[in-house]
C-alpha cells in the first residue's frame, strides 16, 4: 500500500453521526497530532516525505492538517536545523519544492537550513537548476539571502562552479556579486577565480564589472587568485581579453600590492605556478610585450618568496565553502624551510622521476631496436634497406629518430636531477617538467614512426595499409579526449 494511501486512512476515519461517543472525535484529532509528531532528530512525516520526494504524501498531509492548529509547525527546522523546503532543495526534488511553494503560503514559509543557508543555497549546492528556478520565482528575495558567514547563493555557485546557477542567480538580482562575506571580504568573483571557474568569472564580470576593482580584507583583488588556480592556456585568454578591451585596468590589477605587499605578479613569480605560467610561452610574452612586469626566471628573493608560499599554503589550509576546499594549486606549496622537509619532498619527486625515467628509457630501446630492425628487411648483398627509396619509410626512419633522440635528453635529465638535486631543489620541478615534454615528443615521434613502418610495409595493399595507419594515428585524438576527461574531473 502506499504510504499517501496510509495517510489518507489516518485522517479519514470512517464516517460516524453526530450522536455517537464523543470519544471518535477525540481518535481524529489524536491521529491529526500524531500526523504532526516528530522522531528523536526532530523530523516530521512531511520532513520524511521530503527527504523522499514523496509529492503525494505531502498533498495528503495537506488535506490532513489543513485546518489543525499545529498546522504551521510541521514546516519548521528539524533539529539539525533542515525545514522540508530545504531538504527537498538539498535532495534534488524540484516538483516537491514547487508543490510544497503552491499548496501552501510561500510568504511565510520557513526556509533555512543548516549554518544559516536558505533552501536556494541549498538548491545551488545540489546543482539543480530547476529548484533554483521555483524557488526565486516564488522567494526572489533569497538570492540576497546569506549565510552564517555572510555567503550568498551566489558565493556557493561561483565556489562550487556552477556555472548556469550562477547566471540565473546574476539575471536575477547581479547586485549579489558586490557583496562580501563575514570571514575574509571575498566576493564570488574572488571564489570563482580562487577555484580556477574561468566560466563563472567572465559571467560575473559581463554582469557587474566594477566588481573587478574589490579587494578582501587582506587587499588581494581576484588577479592574486586566478593566476593560481587557472591553467595557463585560460590565464593566456584571461590576459588577452583584457588586452582588447581595458589594458589599462589589468595593468592596474596585476600591479596591486596586497597588506604583505605582494602582486598577482609576485604570486606568478615567487609561487608554485610560476612552473605552470613559464611553460607557458605565450602567456608569459604577452605579458611582458605590454610592460605588465616581467617574470622573474632564476632570481631569487626569499622575503617575497615566504611571503607568496605563506598566503598560499594559509588559503589553500583554510579557505572552503560548504566543506569544498579551494583549487588544489594552493595546497602544491613546495616551501623548503628546512632539511626534513626538503629530503621528503625531494623523495616524493625522485619517485616521480623514476617512473617518468622508465616511461623514457623504454621509448628509447624499442625506437633504438626498431632503427635496426627495419620494416621490409635488408638487400642481403649491400646491407641496405629494401624500402630505402619509399617515402613512407623515410618517415619511419625520420620520426624514429626524433623519438630515440627526445628519449635520450629525457633520460640525460633526468640523471641530472637525480645527481644534482639537493643543489638544484629550487628549480627540481622545471627540470623534470621539461624532462616530461621531451619524454611526451618522443612518445608522438613514435606513434608516427609505428604508422609509418605500417604503412611502408603493408603499401601493396593500399586500403590495408591506410587502415592501419589510421589506427595508430588515432592516439592523437584518443590523447585529447583523455586529457579533456581529467581536466573536466579535476574541476568537479
């Protein structure tokens, strides 16, 4: 039987005249309070429903209570602070939201929920545009609605990146990215960038551009986040954009000296991303082609640097939303203070390097093999290749060389740094990332010299020999996909 079924029976009762026992009566109003009683963790049957998206069962609870005078108390919070309109909010149940909104008056609805959120922040939390819809359609007032920490819906959509919510909540009342909240004075632009959401960051500034300008309480505008938690190729649009429309306003931006002093551009300077914005030639020539300061390479300054490496490590410790923390770039602070932390990074890299030294080593014999062991064979009277003249195998033999070349620097560099890096600890990341580009050119060299030996010994068969080369040329693409996965998983 289903559970609005029982309810109905609850409070329909059969029918009796007026003449019989008084004490009918009385069994209806004891089941109308039983439909209003709570459990040890406070909830009510309508909390349950909610929890369920049980829609009938809340239409039936209505018809119930309707006119009992504990009517108005099953809506309210629970004991850990949930009403059913923010548990249906949280649990992702749009048509109960919207039922529970019509049947009753949504004006005097209790709304809240734990840490001072409303049932929008929970909507934004769950990622359900559709509540997020009803509920400022029917309570448009709660998009200005914050939290214990002064943290609006907005705040939450821009943490969490919830990028549609986000424009919804700014077409809606954009003067919510203005505000600021409790803790530490940051704005959602300033947690979209913290969190590396580009999206969410061109949103809020199309809406409300002078926001650009705000600072938190320790005077560090949104610029001294994005540049962490962005990767290069965004940070490069990020600069470019900017370029076309108010160079002077970046300039501005990234020259800006928080309370310790420090610039975005100091943050790229002196921070771990400097590995991740060096690697990134385009965006570093953009930046010093339009005197926005150049990047320092091999300069040290150790003030600035603690500096950097400490409002880092402090964000990336204490900065979270709704137990979300903040783009794992800040929690990638190599700060080397002293030997035990130095010898326990250094372990952590070696292994690192040891199995990226493999990946090369391996590449480097099979493309060392395959230069011997030629496809098509030799001509056993001059010992040269019988597919010397095909130009296919011309690739091969080009392409195999290039990898075994690549190869062997990886490999030089990676001795290198496994000589040498207790002296070279500060620069140890950039070694091995350039090793890991050499090693990844030496794997593409090899995956076209493979089709292209394919393909020179199989040309007899011309839609074989395309078919298999086809095959082996798909890595490439089989490649982008895979990093457009990780990159998407590594924003959730």
């Amino acid at each position: 039987m289903a559970i609005s079924a029982i309810v109905k029976i609850l409070y329909e009762p059969p029918n009796f005249s007026q003449d019989e026992d008084l004490e009918k009566n009385l069994e209806a109003t004891r089941v109308r309070q039983m439909l209003t009683m709570r459990d040890d963790q406070g909830n009510t049957a309508l909390h349950k429903a909610a929890r369920y998206g049980q829609v009938e069962v809340l239409r039936e609870l209505m018809k119930a209570l309707n006119s009992h005078h504990h009517y108005f108390s099953i809506f309210s919070a629970n004991k850990s602070g949930e009403t059913p309109l923010y548990i249906a909010a949280i649990e992702k149940y749009p048509l109960f939201v919207a039922e529970l909104l019509h049947t009753c008056n949504s004006t005097s609805m209790p709304y809240g929920g734990p840490h001072g959120r409303t049932a929008l922040h929970a909507a934004v939390m769950a990622g359900y545009k559709r509540t997020t819809e009803i509920l400022l359609k029917e309570k448009m007032h709660l998009a200005k609605e914050t939290d214990d920490k002064r943290r609006t819906p907005l705040h939450y959509a821009a943490h969490l990146g919830r990028r549609p919510i986000a424009k919804l909540l700014l077409e809606t009342d954009a003067s919510a990215a203005y505000m600021t909240d409790e803790e530490t004075g940051t704005t959602a632009l300033h947690m979209a960038a913290w969190r590396g959401h580009i999206g969410v960051m061109e949103d809020i500034i199309t809406y409300c551009p002078g926001c650009r300008d705000i600072v938190d309480k320790n005077g560090r505008n949104y610029l001294h986040f994005a540049i962490v938690a962005l990767e290069p190729t965004q940070f490069t649009i990020l600069i470019k954009g900017y370029i076309i429309s108010e160079e002077i306003s970046l300039r501005n931006l990234l020259h800006q000296k928080d309370v310790n002093g420090s610039t975005p551009l100091d943050v790229i300077n002196f921070g771990p991303t400097h590995l991740r914005v060096k690697s990134t030639f385009l965006a570093a020539s953009i930046l010093k082609a339009h005197g926005f300061g150049r990047l320092v390479y091999g300069i040290s300054d150790p003030k600035m640097e603690k500096l950097v490496q400490e409002m880092l490590k402090e964000i990336g410790d204490k900065a979270e939303v709704a137990g979300v923390p903040v783009h794992n770039s800040f929690r990638e602070c190599f700060v080397w203070k002293d030997d035990g932390a130095k010898g326990e990074k250094i372990e952590i890299l070696n292994k690192a390097t040891n199995a990226h030294l493999l990946v090369a080593t391996l590449v480097a014999t099979v493309t060392f093999t395959a230069a011997f062991t030629v496809p098509g064979g030799y001509k056993s009277e001059q010992g040269t290749a019988t597919l010397s003249r095909d130009s296919a195998f011309k690739a091969f033999i080009i392409t195999d060389t290039l990898a075994f070349v690549f190869s062997l620097l990886a490999i030089a560099l990676h001795f290198t740094v496994a000589s040498e890096s207790r002296k070279l600890v500060q620069y140890l990341l950039e070694y091995i990332q350039v090793a890991d580009y050499l090693t990844c050119l030496a794997m593409a060299a090899m995956v076209i010299a493979f089709s292209t030996g394919t393909y020179a010994v199989l040309e007899s068969s011309s839609g074989f020999a395309i078919a298999a080369c086809s095959l082996g040329i798909s890595f490439f693409p089989g490649l982008i996909i895979v990093t457009l996965i990780l990159a998407w998983l590594s924003t959730r």
